[in-house]
C-alpha cells in the first residue's frame, strides 16, 4: 500500500505547477476579454 501512496504523492506533486501555469494562463485570458470588452463599449 504505501509504494501505490507515494506513486500517488508523487503525481500530485509533479502536476501542480502545470495547474497553476494553466491557471495563469486563464485568468490572463479573462482580464484580456474583459479589457477588450470594456474598451468595445468605448468605456476605456
């Protein structure tokens, strides 16, 4: 049991910097569309 835990430990470890980084990449998009949107309208 414990070696299937630190396979398991394991993976969680090595995907947390490509979720933060898909993160990242999302949250830049939003504030992109927003910003976009916000100029459209001529409000910016």
């Amino acid at each position: 049991m414990a070696r299937g835990d630190n396979e398991i430990e394991e993976f969680r470890r090595r995907r947390r910097p490509r979720n933060l980084a898909i993160l990242s990449i999302l949250v830049g998009l939003i504030v992109l569309f927003y910003i976009l949107t916000i100029v459209r309208m001529g409000g910016g």
